[in-house]
C-alpha cells in the first residue's frame, strides 16, 4: 500500500465542480436485509436505489466490529492502534482531525446529524446536531451545536428531518457534506407505529441458526450473544416458549422487530433521495449507504457484532454518483472503511488527512482497479471479554481463506481488565465454506496454508503499526 505522501499529486489541483456529498450510515445494518444484496427476507427498494443508478460493493470490511471503533477509523482513514480509539469506552482527543476538515479548508460546508459516538465536541463541522453516547429511539436528546434539546418523535424520522433542514438552509454557492447517521436497526430494536404491522409472517431462519459450534475454539461456545439465551435481549413475549423452541421464537420476534426498523430507515432514505431529485442536486451529489459495522441477524445463533466472522466484519457499501459511477455496476475489490476518509477528500480535492492508512477508490468507482490493490484484511478486536464474553482476537483475511487468532490476554488502558482466556486459533476454508462451519486449523493437510497466513498477520502488523501495546506482536506463535 503507498502512503499518503504517493498520492499528493491528486490534491495538487481542485477540481472545477466539486460534488456534493451525502453520507448516510445506518448502525448494526446487516447486508441479508438488503434487497440489493440479494437479501431472501427483506425489500429496501429506497436503499436499493442508490445501487441501481451507482456502484454495489461485494467485499467492503470493517477494520473493528465496534461502533466507536469502527466510526473513528471512517473519519480518520485509520486503524485503532493509530487513532487511539480501541473501545466503546473511547473518544477522540481534543482537536483531533478528521475528514471534516480539510472538506472544510476545501470550502464544504459540513454537517453531521444523529449518532456520532466518538466526540460530543466534534471539529470540522459547521453544523452538528447529535446524541450524547447512543442516542434513543423515542424523543432522543440532541446535541444542537453545543446546546442540548429533547425531540419529540421517533429517531429515524427525526434526524432525517434534521437532515433536510440542513440541506435546505444552507448556503447554496458552496458544495455541501453532510453525514447522516442514523441510530438503527441498533438494539434494542424499537420500531415506530407506523411499520408495526409489518412482518408479521413465519421469516425465514438462516442456515446456521442452530449451528452447534462443533468444530470451533472455545470462543464461539463462550460467547453469550446467542439468540434465545439472553433474556435482556429478546422480548418478555418467549418466557412461556419451551426451551427447545426458544431459538426459533426468539429469533421471530427478533428479526421482526429488526426489519422494521430498517423499513423506516429505507421509507427515509427515500425522503432524502426525493429532496435532491427536486432540487436539481442528484447529478452533483456522491450518494453513499452503508453501516458502520455489520452484525448478526441470527447467524451462528447470534445477535450483536465483534467477531471476525463475515456477518460481522461485512458492511453494505452503495454510492451513486453519475458523473463518474456507471450505474448498476459491481465491484469485488476488498474496500476498508479506512479507504472513506481519502475517498470523499479525492472527490473534494482537499489535502489528505496526516498518517492515513487507507486509499482513495474513486479509481475503482470509474471502473479500474489499480495494479496494486489490497487483496486482503487485517482486523482487530480489542475488548477482551468485555461484552457477551466475547475474547479479543485479530486475523486475516483473504480471498478464500481467513485465519482468527484469540490471543487470550486483556488488553486496555483503565479499570478493571478481565481475566485471560486460552489462546486459540481457528482457520477457515471460505470457498468451499462460506458460512464458516469446519474450522480446519489443526488439519495436517492445512498446515502450509496456517504458515503463509501467520506470516501475513505478521507483515499486515507491520504495515499497519500495530506492534501491540500488550505483547501480541513479540508473543504471536508464529
């Protein structure tokens, strides 16, 4: 990968006609619930717009399954290691630059809306207006440009009004970027009136519902996201469900309430889209969708994120722009939520942001890939057993194979450090074994392909400067 330095050439000059950005990221958004990415339970025909008339992306990946984590690295191109955002529990040091930025040095006038998650003082915007921490569903407070405000209503609706306020009040001689995050299909999965009737039928279970963990590390067994284990997190309406059944009944209302969640946001994506056909902005605007993370909708019997496992590590990634991006293409190039950053700031003709990691795709949205381009992923999760005693672990992946390893030890900078757990490693076939069922890291006939892959780990550590704060990178077994 070059560095930043390597692309200076393309910020030398701006561009005659700046496009607008929209930036619109959903939380915990699954691709299996997106039509265009041929979801077999579910129609987002507002969210599926943005793909036919842009670029659909089949292998875009989160660095971090982690809210803070994951949004830190889209707003600096960078890993955990390098922006010092490990943790649910972190935020951004004061003044800390993000694309913001120098979109605003470019002359963008800049705004964010809804759930942010890593500042409440963010820089580099001339408006913001967003939750402290989560946010709610119903009547959520806002952070109004430092002065905090109740709405009254429901989430998804709300920022989205908020959104086209902005659009709509602001200075027309200047290109715009706005980033409008909304807080769902987050838990706890409260949808509005308005789509309660939705999904009432039997859903369709996804194949490895029921998976029984058989083959895999201690990991998977350990974890306490499991769909129909954590009362906390399904409705009081199955505490009368046998237990045999409980799996299946709770996964129903589960994903009922799941979807229609995401059937407002695709009602407001529609809004949006409609605003800027009427105004005359869409042949101006970049378009993007996507989610900070993905997450698990039943899959492996689990809810929530965190793991290295392709639900998790996924994202949904559609944008449209027409000047430049032919519409119903596709794309199979591994995208890293780091490449965002000096995306938007290509497009913009700003400076690039200091110690980026990622690279800009507007080659690959004009339809060539660079000779050079990542053909794997590095990830890391650092919360060890923090939540649902789920182990901190990092890994690669690749084409057709992916190598975890769940090192064991704590790793943090405050309070109390849960205790260790055994290493393990798991490794897996993903041509012949997409829903990652046979981990075959003890296989004699696997042992080249676990060699090749931990020396990868060990240069991507390299590459990325991730050298372990705890040890990992001197104490990796390779």
């Amino acid at each position: 990968m070059m560095a930043a330095a390597g692309f200076a050439s393309q910020w030398k000059r701006r561009p005659a006609k700046q496009p607008n950005i929209l930036w619109i990221m959903a939380d915990d958004h699954s691709r299996e619930t997106i039509g265009c990415y041929g979801s077999p339970i579910n129609s987002t025909p507002n969210i599926d717009r943005i793909g036919r008339e842009g670029m659909r992306f089949q292998q875009a990946f989160c660095t971090n399954a982690l809210c803070t984590p994951a949004r830190a690295s889209i707003l600096t191109g960078q890993y955990s290691n390098r922006n010092g955002i490990y943790t649910l529990d972190d935020r951004f040091a004061a003044g800390q630059e993000t694309f913001a930025t120098p979109l605003q040095e470019a002359g963008y006038y800049t705004g964010v809306v809804g759930k942010l998650h890593v500042t409440d003082q963010p820089t580099g915007f001339n408006y913001w207006n967003i939750f402290p921490e989560q946010g709610t569903y119903f009547d959520p407070v806002m952070i109004d440009n430092g002065k905090i405000f109740q709405r009254s209503g429901y989430v998804t609706d709300i920022v989205t009004d908020i959104a086209l306020q902005f659009l709509e009040s602001r200075p027309k001689n200047r290109p715009f970027c706005l980033l409008l995050h909304h807080k769902a299909p987050h838990d706890t999965w409260e949808f509005d009136a308005k789509h309660a009737d939705l999904y009432q039928e039997w859903i369709a279970e996804p194949q490895t519902l029921y998976d029984d963990y058989r083959t895999r590390s201690d990991a998977l067994s350990m974890a306490q996201n499991k769909i129909g284990e954590r009362q906390t997190a399904f409705p009081a309406e199955t505490a009368h469900v046998p237990a045999p059944d409980k799996k299946g009944a709770c996964y129903q209302i589960f994903i009922q309430r799941y979807l229609r969640c995401v059937a407002s946001i695709d009602d407001n994506v529609g809004r949006v889209l409609s605003y800027l056909d009427r105004t005359g902005l869409t042949e101006d605007t970049i378009v993007v969708y996507t989610s900070d993370h993905g997450v698990f909708v039943g899959e492996h019997g689990l809810f929530d994120k965190r793991f290295m496992y392709e639900s998790a590590i996924h994202i949904p990634l559609l944008i449209r722009y027409p000047a430049e991006v032919h519409p119903s293409s596709v794309n199979n190039d591994f995208i890293v939520n780091i490449d965002f950053a000096e995306t938007l700031l290509d497009y913009a003709g700003a400076h690039p942001l200091p110690g980026t990691q990622g690279r800009s795709i507007r080659p690959i949205l004009a339809g060539t890939t660079p000779r050079d381009w990542r053909t794997e992923l590095y990830y890391r999760y650092w919360m060890h057993r923090a939540h649902f005693n789920i182990p901190a672990h990092l890994g690669v992946r690749t084409e057709d194979q992916k190598l975890i390893y769940f090192y064991g030890e704590p790793c943090g900078k405050k309070g109390a450090l849960p205790p260790p757990s055994a290493p393990a490693w798991e490794l897996y076939d993903l041509k012949n074994d997409p829903h990652e069922l046979n981990n075959l890291y003890a296989e004699p006939a696997s042992q080249a392909v676990v060699r090749n892959l931990k020396t990868r780990i060990r240069a991507l550590q390299r590459q990325y400067g991730d050298t372990g704060e705890c040890g990992e990178f001197d104490s990796l077994p390779l």
